[in-house]
C-alpha cells in the first residue's frame, strides 16, 4: 500500500497573532491574552515572542507571568474573531483536499494523498505552499508536519517552530523522531508518562522497541496504540 501525504498545520501562538494582526501597536513588546490585570488568578491563553522570552508560558497565572514581566501587555480574548480567523485558514487547506480535520481551533489534519494529482509537487514543497498562502493571505504564520501517519505529522508541525515546515519520512524517522520524548506523541499524557519510566521507556524510540505485548498489558488498548504510534504504523484516517 503506498504511503500517504498527511499534513498537520499549527497557527503559531494562535490568540496572540490574531491580536498583533489585528493591532500592529502590538509588536515587539511582551504581550499576552490573558484578560484584565486585577484578575491575577486567570490565566495565560496566549503569549507573543517576546513574552515568550521572558519565560511567561501558556496555562500560568497572570499573577505569575506578571512577576516575570512587570511590563507585559495583557488583552482580553475575542473568541469570535479567533473563530473567524481559522475559518479563513482552513479555507485555504480546503482549497487543496475536502478531508480536512480541526484538531482544535489553531490546528488541523490534511490528507493530500490524493490531492497530489491535482498538485503535483514534492510533500515539502506542498507544506511551504500552504506555510505561505497562509502568511501572504492571513497575516499570520504556521507550523506544518509532513509525514506518512497523522502521529508523526502531529510531531513535525512541533518540532520547528515558528513558521517553518518539517517532514519526517519513513527513511528519516528513526533518526529525528526516536530521540523524542514519548510524552511528544499524540495522547501520552503526564501519567502515562511517568507510568512508562518506571519501565525505562523515556523516548519514542524506547517505545517503539519495547514488546507490544508488555505495552498492551500494562496499558491496554492504549499501550498497543503507543507502540503502532512508535513505529509509524497509525493508519487512522483524517
């Protein structure tokens, strides 16, 4: 069976772009979308760059990002103009293949297996078209993976960022993505992860050579699926 052209797209720092798109004045300056100041019990949903430098991260307390950053810009969320914004994006994906799939409102799946004879192009080159349809477009920049399998694809968009695009074939994989962390796979949570280093299993790698069957029996379904995951042999469709 040959393999298939899958693509994940990632909108980088999603909240936090559509607001600097939307307000220039934004730029180059710690900012983040968390809402009012005096809550310093919400959270962070987003950060540019250069909040990003000053060690702010997504999910931490506006109280905690503002012991880092005195200076940061805060800017409530507009969820409506965020749905806007990824609707346009994934427009333009729909523009090349109808088996498109939102993970979320800042990502999606593509399967342009048979987009390809409509576009024919090499898988890196159709990754870099959409990179910048969306940039030139939209205003806003994305990661993509491009890989074979929905899982490894997940792992590309992740693995270079901002606005750059990674492919991990099946010569490659073993080299690039075996050295992750298997908490970087698709559905390894926190327990999962350290339920797999009391048995030694700390990288992708690591799962991908440990016996399926130890894996099925210790986490059932979801043990065998981290070891198919492992070894590139997701089949599941977008």
């Amino acid at each position: 069976m040959a393999d298939r052209l899958i693509l994940h797209c990632d909108c980088n720092a999603f909240f936090a772009s559509v607001e600097m798109l939307d307000n220039p004045s934004l730029r180059g300056r710690p900012m983040a979308v968390a809402g009012e100041r005096s809550n310093r019990h919400g959270i962070i949903l987003a950060k540019n760059p250069e909040a990003a430098a000053c060690g702010i991260k997504t999910a931490e307390t506006v109280g905690s990002a503002l012991s880092k950053c005195p200076g940061l810009t805060l800017v409530p969320p507009r969820h409506a103009r965020y749905s806007e914004i990824s609707k346009a994006v994934n427009r333009i994906y729909l523009s090349y293949t109808d088996l498109v799939d939102p993970f979320g409102i800042d990502e999606s799946f593509l399967d342009l297996t048979g987009s390809l004879r409509l576009f024919p192009m090499p898988p890196l080159e159709f990754g870099n078209t959409l990179r910048e349809r969306v940039k030139k477009e939209i205003g806003i920049t994305i990661s993509v993976g491009v890989s074979f399998c929905r899982a490894f694809a997940k792992l590309g968009s992740d693995y270079k960022k901002p606005d750059a695009v990674t492919e991990f074939t099946r010569e490659n994989f073993k080299e690039l993505v075996w050295p992750l962390p298997a908490a970087d796979l698709l559905f390894v949570g926190k327990s999962t992860q350290e339920a797999l280093r009391k048995y030694g299993i700390y990288t992708i790698g690591d799962a991908a050579k440990a016996d399926r069957k130890l894996l099925k029996r210790l986490f059932g379904k979801a043990g065998e699926q981290l070891s198919m995951y492992a070894n590139g042999e997701d089949r599941s469709p977008v």
